[in-house]
C-alpha cells in the first residue's frame, strides 16, 4: 500500500463507499485484509454522495457510476453480470 502512495503516515487508509457495497462486500472482507497487511489501519466512510476526495483525506472510493466526473481517475473493477429466472406459473 505504502509503493502506490495510497494512505498517510499514520498508517490510516481512507475508503469511501456506498452504504450497500460496504455492508454486502468490504465489511466481510476487511479481517482478510487486516492479516495481510496489519500495519494498515481502515476507516471506511459510507455515503451515496460522491466525495471530494482530496478536501475528505481519502485515497481510495469505490462507485458504480454512469456517465463523466470529470477529474477522478477510474478504473472498472468488474463487469455486471446478469442472470434471468422464472417462477412456476409465471
């Protein structure tokens, strides 16, 4: 973390992310990271407003986003996967 300049000298990684990726994703992922890289302390924000990252102190945002914002650098870290279903008697 520290090679790509990603959290400060408190050891302190800023993440903001939205309400439902932080519950259903990072929250059960966040012991995993702490064993690997224990030196790191996260503070996780949640909001569905997007950040002004530098004002906010934050290194790192994750969205699902449409569309231009301008300065922020962005990478896609997945692509949505669909699937169809049926019911009986539909």
């Amino acid at each position: 973390m520290e090679a790509f300049g990603l959290y400060d000298q408190t050891g302190m990684l800023t993440v903001a992310v939205t309400p439902s990726f932080a519950a259903k994703w990072l929250v059960h992922r966040i012991e995993h990271f702490n064993r690997a890289d224990p030196d790191v302390d996260i503070r996780m924000t949640t909001s569905m407003n997007l950040s002004d990252y530098a004002r906010d102190g934050i290194e790192i945002g994750v969205r699902y986003v449409k569309g231009d914002y301008g300065a922020c650098c962005r990478s896609i870290c997945c692509r949505p996967r669909s699937s169809r279903s049926a019911a009986p008697g539909c």
